[in-house]
C-alpha cells in the first residue's frame, strides 16, 4: 500500500459549480483531504447556487483533450474521478483519452440531475456513457435515482440495491457502490457494493440532516484518492463513507 509520503495525483474530470457546493471544488477539497495532489478538467461551467441550478455551458472534446494532455505528459496519475459529463462527444473523448494512454479505470460517479432536478447530461449521452465508459470503469457510484434510471429498476430496499447492482454488473460494469442515502431505511444509510459479484453491505447510521450537496463528489473522489493509494476496494468505500459521514455530521451540527 502506497502510504508513505510521496504525494499521489489524483485526476478529477467534472464539473464546476462556482457557489462550491458540488463538482470540482469538493473533489480538491476532498483530494487534498486524503492528502494527494489533485488536478481537475473542466467538462461543464455551473451556474448555481444552494437553491438549484440555473444553467450550464459545456466544454467540447477537444476543451477536455487540451486540458488533460499538458497535465500527463508531465505527472503520471494514479486515479481518476469522473463526474458530471454532459455529451456523448465528451464521453467518447475521455474513453479514448484512458484506452490511448492508459490511464488508471476510473471511479465513475454517473451524475445525471441535480439534486433540483437540473439535467446534468445530455438525454443522448446517458446510452453512450453505459456503453463506452462504464465497461472502463473500476467502479460506478450511482445513487437511488441514477440507478433506478440506469436500470428501469423500482428500489425500495436492500434487496432491490443488490438486484440494481448485479444488473450493472451484467451489463459491463466492474464493481458497483449504489448508495443508499435516498432511503433511510429503518434510520440507516445502506450502501451496496457488488464487485463483479463479490457483494459488500456498508451500513452507516442515517443522520437527520438537512440536505448536504455534493455528498456524491465527495464520495467518489475520495474512492478515488484511496484507490490510488493502492487500499483494496471495500478498504476505499469503508474509508470514504466514514469520510463522508464525518462531513454530513458537522453539517447538521452548524444547524
Ligand atoms: N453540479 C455539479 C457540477 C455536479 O457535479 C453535481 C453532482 O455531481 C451537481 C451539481 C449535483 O449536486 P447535487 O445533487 O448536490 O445538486
């Protein structure tokens, strides 16, 4: 395990939200959290605030390539997060950029709405994202919604979680970690993890908290800032969700 002092760096591909409640800003913060170096690429500027999203413009391929490119040519990565990615021609360009230079497999966290109900992906792209990126990935983070969506799945409880997850799995994924914050089953925050079949229970106590945004980049990013510390994959889940956990707890005590 790579734990010593050499600092890691960890690349996230997302979006920017300027108010700093989601997107690039939280994956740094949470990047750097874990002690490694973050570097980011820009595929969508935010317009938002606490209250919801008010638009977006989006990058293109070659915004992406442009950016990624100066930052491999001279830092090797150890992992990478991708969040929010909003056309199937972004989409293809990163695919391309990870299978061309052999980039680590993401963590894929496949935002799709705001927690407002913006749509953070074009309605095209959602088929091309399954089909060219998820089979890359070493791991998707759906939440509730993202995975009814991804699955035509109804998930009421855990059994429906691990149903939605195998599904994936079949369909190309690697390893899933549906989160089940949505829930709140009996006061408990049930996460999933199926890990090419290999499936993990997380169980967190639920926390009566307002709404913390980005929770989704936090947790992703933080997977990936763990993996790329060479931690197995349910070490890096267990690690982040305590990590998550810890901030929607000092949330709900500024209340
Ligand atoms: N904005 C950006 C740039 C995001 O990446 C995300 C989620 O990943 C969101 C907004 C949605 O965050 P929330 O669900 O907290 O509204």
């Amino acid at each position: 395990m790579n734990e010593s002092n050499e600092r890691i760096t960890v690349l996230t591909i997302a979006g920017f939200d300027p108010s700093g409640g989601a997107g690039i800003i939280v994956d740094v913060n949470t990047i750097n959290s874990f002690g490694c170096r973050p570097v980011a690429a820009i595929t969508s500027l935010t317009f938002q605030n606490s209250e919801g999203v008010y638009g977006a413009t989006f990058e293109g391929a070659e915004s992406l390539r442009a950016q990624i490119l100066p930052i491999i040519q001279e830092q090797s990565l150890a992992a990478i997060k991708i969040g929010m990615l909003p056309t199937a021609e972004m989409i293809f360009e990163v695919a391309h950029l990870i299978e061309e230079r052999n980039l680590p497999a993401p963590v894929l966290d496949p935002v799709l709405r705001s927690s407002s109900g913006y749509a953070l992906i074009e309605a095209d792209a959602i088929e091309v994202l399954q089909s060219e990126l998820f089979p890359l990935a070493r791991l998707l983070t759906p939440n509730i919604p993202e995975a009814e969506a991804l699955t035509g799945l109804k998930i009421n409880d855990e059994n429906d979680m691990r149903a939605a997850a195998a599904q994936l799995c079949e369909k190309g994924a690697r390893a899933v970690l549906i989160k089940g914050g949505h829930l709140a089953l009996e006061l408990e925050a049930v996460d999933v993890l199926d890990d090419g079949g290999e499936v993990s229970v997380f169980r967190g106590a639920w926390i009566d908290a307002p709404p913390l945004r980005g929770t989704g980049c936090m947790l992703s990013s933080a997977i990936a800032a763990c993996l790329g510390k060479e931690l197995e994959l349910e070490e890096s889940v267990r690690r982040s969700k305590d990590f998550v956990t810890a901030a929607i707890r000092d949330a709900a005590k500024m209340e």
